[in-house]
C-alpha cells in the first residue's frame, strides 16, 4: 500500500518502504476538488479502502500498489504528472531530480505494468476510468465501472454510431461529403465529432480497386471507428483523428491504409489493439462522457466559486485589519504570538476581537480550517507594500494628470539613528486647488547637497515623474538645500531653470523669533529663566509634586490654558507662546511652589530661591506679559503660513497685515495700556516694587561715562530698552527675511490674475519665462475680469480662482487657465515634511527601532494618506498577491 496526500493542488504518492511504486506528482487545476478526487478514486479500484481522513487541511488516502490514479487531460487539462521510478532514493524523490521518469499503462486485462511509452497516453488510457464512474455518481445512464478498456471502446462505438451516421449518405450533399472526407486535409475529426458528427461511412458509391482488391463496406461494422475517403481510395481512424498523440499510427491518421489485402485480419485488428487507437478511444470517450454531464461539472464549478469567494473574503478581512493598526500608527506585532501567550499584538488581537461575530474569521483563524493563515510577518509586510504601491500609483497619476508639479523636502533623524528624507509632491487639482502629497521616506547615510539631489531626481525618476516638469521646489534654510551655487535647489535648476526656489515661509518666521530672542537681553534673559524653571520643576517627581498641590491649594483657573509649564524649543514654533502663557496663567503657582522649596529643600533651595528672586520682579512680570501679546500675533502667521492650500498671494498679503500690526503697537498709547495692565498684575502678586536697573558705566579707557542717560524714568526705560527695542528688532528681521520670497515672477502672476488693469511688463515677463502667449493672456484676462466684476464686488484672487473653476470656465480660458495651475503649484512652505516627522515619531518609537525601512516606508504612506487609503481596492490587492504568490507557493485558491 502507498499512501496519497494532498496539499493544495498537488497530489503527491511517496515511494513505498514495501518496493512499490514511486511517488507520483499530480499539478491540478485550480477547479479540482479534493473531496470529488477522492470520490472518483472510491470507484477506479474496487479494491480500494474506502476510507480516508482528513489532516492539516488536506486529505490522505491509502491506495493499492497496482491502483491506476491517472486523469484525463482533456477533462481536467491536467498541467504535470510525473511517476518516479521506485529505485528513486527518498532524498532524490522529494527533490525530483537524478530519478528517471517511468510511465503507466494497462494492459487488455486491465493490470497496471511500467514500459516507456508516451506521458499523454498514461494519462488519457486510465483517466476515461475515473471520468465515467464520477459521473456514475450522480447519472444512471453512464457507462458502468469498468477496467476493461474493450468495454471502453464498445462504449465509445455505441455513442459515436448513434450520432449523425453516414449509412444513407445518398441523403447528403456532394459539398457534405466533400468538407467530411478523410482524405482531405482541411477535415477536422474533432470538430466533426463536436457537431455530433461520427466517422465517414460511404457507402452507395463505387470503391476503386488497389492491387487487385478494393475495399469492403461490411468492415464498417466490424471496426466501428474506420472511415473512407472517396478521394484517396483510403481507410481511416476515425477516433485516432479526432485526438491524435505521439503514439498514434500515422497511416490512419494523415496517409490512410490502402492494402486492403491485409485490412481484415491482420492491419485492423492490431491498429485496434495499439496504445495509441486506446488512448484515442479514452479521449473520446471521456470527451463524450464531459458533455453530457455538464450539470455536475457547473456543480464544481460553482464549489470552486464558493471557495475562491470565501478565500477572498477572509484575505479582505485581514487587509481591513491591517489598514486599522496602519492608519491608527499603533504596533502590529507582540512580544510573543503563541498559543500561550495572554497578548500576541494589536493585529492577532483584533482578528480575534473580530472573529466573535465574523463566520469568516471564525473558520480560517480560529478553527484553522486552512492550513495557512497569513497573519505572519512576512505576509503582513506584503500586503502593506501592495497597499501603499497602490495609494502611491494613485498619487503618480493625478501628478501626472495636472502635467506640473514642485517639491517639498526635508530631513530628520530617527530613533534609530537614521536620516530620513520626506519627499512631498505639490500640485493642482481639477478644481484648480493645490494638493500636496506624500511620497514617502527614503533613508540616506548623508545629507550632504550632492546625495540629496540624486536621492530627488533618483525617486522623482522611479515613479515616473518628468524633472523638466518641476516648477517649484521649497526646503528649509539649511546651506546644503538653499545654496545659490551648489545647493540642492541649483543643481535641479541646473536641469531645469524653471524649478524656482521658495524658502519655506513658516521657516522664515520661525528664524526671525530666534533672533528675537537671541538679539535683545532682556528677552534672552527672560527666555532662558523660563527654560530654567521648566527643567528646575519638570526634572523632579517631587518638585512637580508640590507644583501639583500649589496649584490645587490655590484653586488657580487658567480655563483653557496650561496647566503645568513648557518646555522651549527652536524646532517647535508654537512653544514659546505655550511657555509664556503657562507662566503668566500659574504665576502665583509657581512663586509658592518655589518658596515651599526654597524653605523645606536644604540641597535644592538656594537654586529655588534664586529663581524666586528672578521671576518676582517686575521686569519679569513686564517681558512676559508683553512678549505674549507679541507672539499671538506671530502665532496666527505662523500656523496659517504652516497650511498646504495656502499661496503666494496669501502669505505676502498675510506677512504684510502682521508687520503692520507689530507696526501699530510701536506707539505711546499701546505702551501705556501694557505698562498699565502689568501693573495690575503687579498688585495682584505682590510683585516687588518698580526700580531702575544698575547703570552701567563705560570703561574709563574706552572714555568713560553712561551708557544711558542720566534722568531716565523708569517708564522711559522700560518703553525705549524693552518695548521699542523688542518691536523694532522683529519688525525689521520680517521684513528683511520675507523680503527673500517676494519673487518679482509671482508678483507678475499676481498681477495677472488679481488686478483689472495688470502692467503690461507682467504679461512680458510671463511671456518670457513660460512662454505664455502674451495676446492670448491679455484676452482672456480682460475678458474673465469683466464677466468676474457682474457678479463679485471685491477683487479677491482665490474668489478668482473659485469663479474660473466652479463655473467651468477652464475651456474658455485655457491660457489663464493654465497661468493659474501653475501659481497654484508654487509651494509656500515645508510643513508638510514636519508633519510627516511628526507621523514617523509615532510609527517608529523606542520599541519599535528595529522596524525595516520598506515596512516604515508603507505605514507611512498609509496613514500621513489616510482618505486614499481608506479607499483602496481590496480586490486589487487580492490580484496582484495571487499574481506574484506562485514563487512563494500559494495555500489558498484566490481565482
């Protein structure tokens, strides 16, 4: 006895340890169907155990050594099959390699032997077998089960001479005969067999003679499968005809047999009893048998739908889990995904959250009724690629749909010691409004200019994107990006002089408050006491604590404020608001905090007096108060300047109203109200009293004398050293570091689109660098203007852009209608990349450092594009994984 297992569509018999037969190895069609495998296999042998079990998911049998397990190819178009010699070693056999192939044949007894012949017909003789007693079990008028292949054949005869005969062909046309004549080579047997045609029979015409005899119509019914041809005076086969093989005689399948001498007893008789005509009359019979029975054929056919169907749902409900934990940012995998184990991660523990009131789930992961379950790390890291390819190949098409783009590219570091370079894409819609995108993050070892660029072009080049089609390109302000000779910025423009360089405006900003704080020394001075009382009380539990029990103590209400003090940052451009509102909002928290300290903490005290000393001063009290007013000013440029849909227009117009509002405080009357209100709050700490600062001398060498004047008041002091001096110092560090994006081509664009009466020189200078039709512009312009004026009172750029897109406008004014995409494409700021920081400290954190670049790079994407990916097609991905699976040996049957 050998035993047979199947695993997938493999069906494979192992040598026996007895000498018997060696392992056959069956590739079947993605149909096929274990359990009617082992059905048809109940009814070949009627010596076979009709026992079986059912282990891991795939079905073992035990069969007989001399049991016939082959299939007809033309019912299940089986792809491989090779029988292994039993001399095989067991190594060799499961390698299938340095073993000789043997074949399978019966005999006219029906007993299985090994000889060398045909691999087709080993497979076709013994599968007509199978193919009748499968439809034996659900038909009553099929051939009975038989090995006896003469019981085949007289099968075969009784259908084939039941069909369309020729006995009365003087019924048929000349042109009938002529198209069914064997001897013609445009006959085809098949075809002839599938319109229920049987073999061409003759037989009211004159039969010629060859060497004294001619042929006899009487063998007709004696070898039930020849045919004549009238034309060649020939006899043929027709079974052998309609499925030829390597073994088939050719005499009777393309010459014809003529020696009528020696037909009846001796040529017809052993051409009957060859492989070939056998293996012929096997097809044919399974062939016939396939077409009657196509009930139970659409039966599997429709289990195989079933199957597929429940394969492709369970695969979408492992990408739906995986899109959660990716867009979530959340961990997939536990420390440890054993059976024993009380948590196995966030992506195991949904699946078994989910499989409560998921049948799917249920059976497949639970149940385990596959043996696979494709839960693992390599699969989970599969499914995430092909997940964030086809947000990215979403992305790749509507870039290249808009025609123009800019770039967007900043640097960080990660926790695991990697630069990792974000590459944002900017572009316009449809609808005329910008749009920026994530490309992904691209590891670098350094950050040098001449890495960064070909790291650019090498990405922009590897998702299709043109370089000459960049028209803008906007990093920070660090030298290797914004080198006017061999910065990033130059070496693209080198390639394409119209990728003009924006420095990120929210940059700019950020640079001129750190300038503020590093040029003036009372804002230093008060800049770094708060730095200091942040790490004083923030590094210690037990100082916070009594931080904690102030604030609880005193009942202090800041409503929406903090509630515990900031750290300061120059990377972080909204903290310093954040640290001067905690302090002035838990002022008096903080000053009993360190007093409490500062009498109980015998090793901390004298540092908790000290800055008691410098914070309950009045000048302390001043700065902060009037620094807050300032920085929430700032603070509304700064996060409009960090949006992705703002523009050009907007930022200019945006900067410009916030200078002039720094502008309007430098007078007499807003410094009296500020003076006036800290000292309310003065009154309201217990503050000590105003006093004017040590007057410094000038050295005696250097001349001698004061360095400020000798009647000063002290409201004189704090107006012209602080207030002015902190107002003027940031009003002109805007002024000059905006200066640098005020590009004389987007004032041109501006122009264009926003004034009724644009410069002439604007339209040239579009004219010049684009190449814009300067007529066609000026048209169009004046026209749009006119049409924009009857229904809008104000003259508002973005109203503008909204007109020409929700009315449609586009088709009538394509040449503004372009000037406006690309003004819209000019990026304004690098937020975008500081965002996607932000998303990669969540992805990759302290337990998760050993993350693959490939892996970070999909949750990435997956969740910085969150609306793409949430609308991703499941079937799509199920595609591509079964397409690409067949290297990695697929377990479950997906189409």
């Amino acid at each position: 006895m050998v035993k047979l297992e199947f695993e997938g569509f493999k069906v494979r018999v192992p040598r026996s340890t007895q000498g018997g037969p060696g392992g056959l190895i069956y590739q079947f069609p993605d149909p096929f169907d274990p359990v009617i495998f082992f059905g048809l296999m109940a009814n070949i042998d009627p010596d076979l155990p009709k026992t079986f079990r059912n282990i891991d998911g795939h079905v073992e049998i035990s069969v007989g050594e001399t049991s016939n397990i082959v299939w007809c190819s033309k019912f299940l178009h089986v792809e491989k099959i090779k029988i292994w010699s039993s001399k095989c070693p067991e190594s060799a056999l499961s390698k299938k390699r340095n073993c000789s192939p043997q074949n399978v044949f019966l005999n006219e007894s029906g007993i299985s032997k090994r000889k060398e012949f045909g691999l087709a017909g080993a497979i076709c003789l013994i599968g007509v077998l199978a193919i009748l007693f499968f439809l034996k079990l659900s038909s009553s008028d099929i051939v009975p089960n038989t090995k006896d292949i003469n019981q085949i054949q007289n099968a075969v005869s009784s259908d084939v001479v039941t069909s369309k005969s020729d006995q009365t062909t003087n019924t048929l046309l000349e042109s009938d005969n002529f198209i069914r004549d064997p001897g013609e080579k445009s006959t085809n047997a098949l075809i002839l067999f599938s319109s229920g045609f049987g073999p061409y029979q003759p037989n009211n015409i004159i039969f010629p003679q060859h060497s004294g005899r001619k042929f006899c119509p009487e063998w007709y019914s004696s070898f039930p499968w020849i045919e004549y041809s009238p034309s060649s005076n020939s006899a043929f086969c027709f079974y052998c005809r309609a499925f030829p093989s390597n073994t088939s005689d050719p005499t009777f399948v393309s010459v014809g047999f003529k020696q009528w001498s020696k037909a009846s007893y001796k040529s017809f008789p052993q051409h009957e009893k060859s492989f070939g005509h056998k293996e012929a009359s096997a097809k044919l019979a399974g062939y016939k048998s396939s077409k009657k029975s196509e009930s139970i054929i659409s039966k599997v056919n429709t289990h195989h739908q079933k199957i597929v169907a429940d394969n492709r749902a369970y695969l979408k409900c492992i990408l739906d889990s995986l899109l959660y934990c990716a867009r979530q940012g959340i961990a997939f995998r536990g420390h440890r995904e054993d059976e024993d184990s009380s948590n196995k991660g966030n992506f195991l523990e949904l699946l078994t959250l989910r499989a409560n009131n998921n049948d799917i789930i249920q059976r497949y992961f639970i149940e385990k009724e596959k043996t696979f379950c494709y839960v693992s790390g390599d699969y989970t890291n599969t499914f995430l690629e092909y997940l964030a390819n086809i947000v990215i190949k979403n992305i790749i098409d509507n870039v290249i749909a808009a025609g123009i783009f800019s770039i967007i590219v900043d640097e960080t570091q990660d926790l695991s010691r990697h630069e990792q370079v974000a590459i944002i894409i900017r572009y316009a819609t449809k609808d005329l409004s910008p749009a920026e995108v994530f490309l992904g993050f691209y590891k670098t070892e350094t950050t040098n200019r001449e890495t960064l660029s070909v790291l650019i072009k090498s990405t922009l080049v590897s998702h299709g994107l043109k370089i000459e089609n960049i028209r803008g390109q906007c990093y920070d302000g660090a030298a290797s990006m914004r080198g006017s000779y061999k910065g990033v910025q130059a070496r693209i423009r080198e390639e394409n002089h119209l990728a003009m360089y924006i420095h990120c405006n929210a940059h700019i900003l950020n640079l001129c408050l750190i300038d503020l704080a590093k040029q003036v020394s009372y804002v230093r001075n008060v800049f770094g006491t708060l730095n200091t009382l942040h790490n004083f009380i923030g590094a210690s539990s037990k100082r916070h604590a009594i931080f904690e029990k102030m604030y609880s103590v005193l009942n202090v209400s800041t409503c929406d404020g903090p509630k515990t003090l900031k750290s300061l940052s120059d990377t972080r451009w909204s903290c310093r608001l954040d640290a001067l509102k905690a302090v002035l909002l838990n002022f008096q928290t903080v000053v009993s905090t360190l007093e409490d300290i500062s009498e109980n903490d015998a090793v901390y005290g004298s540092d908790a007096n000290a800055l008691l000393k410098s914070i309950n001063t009045f000048e302390f009290l001043f700065c902060i108060y009037f620094l807050k007013n300032i920085m929430l000013l700032t603070n509304v440029l700064s996060k409009y300047l960090q949006s992705s849909s703002i523009i050009y227009s907007n930022v200019q117009s945006m900067a410009k109203e916030t200078i002039q509002e720094l502008c309007n405080m430098r007078c007499e009357e807003s410094f009296n109200n500020t003076w006036n209100e800290v000292d309310i709050l003065r009154k309201q700490y217990n503050v000590s009293s105003l006093i004017l600062p040590r007057k410094q001398k000038i050295p005696a060498k250097l001349g001698g004398g004061l360095k400020e004047v000798e009647n000063t008041t002290i409201n004189k002091h704090y107006k012209i050293n602080i207030y002015f001096a902190v107002l003027d110092n940031i009003i002109n560090d805007m002024g000059e570091r905006f200066e640098e994006n005020n590009l004389y081509v987007l004032n041109c664009m501006q122009d264009i689109l926003l004034n009724d009466m644009p410069n002439n020189n604007s339209f040239k200078e579009i004219n010049k660098m684009y190449g814009f039709d300067e007529d066609n512009l000026k048209a169009e312009t004046t026209i749009l203007n006119r049409m924009y004026k009857t229904v809008h009172d104000q003259n508002n750029l973005q109203s503008k852009i909204n007109f020409i897109a929700l009315e449609n406008y586009k088709a009538g004014f394509p040449t503004l209608t372009r000037l406006v995409q690309l003004f819209i494409t000019i990026p304004t700021n690098s937020a975008s990349c500081e965002r996607s920081f932000s998303c990669l400290r969540r992805l990759k954190t302290y337990l998760r450092t050993t993350m693959g670049q490939s892996r970070l790079n999909s949750l990435g994407i997956l969740q910085i594009e969150r609306e793409r990916s949430s609308l991703i097609d499941k079937d799509e991905v199920i595609d591509k994984f079964s397409a690409a699976a067949e290297c990695r040996g697929r377990r479950l049957l997906l189409q």
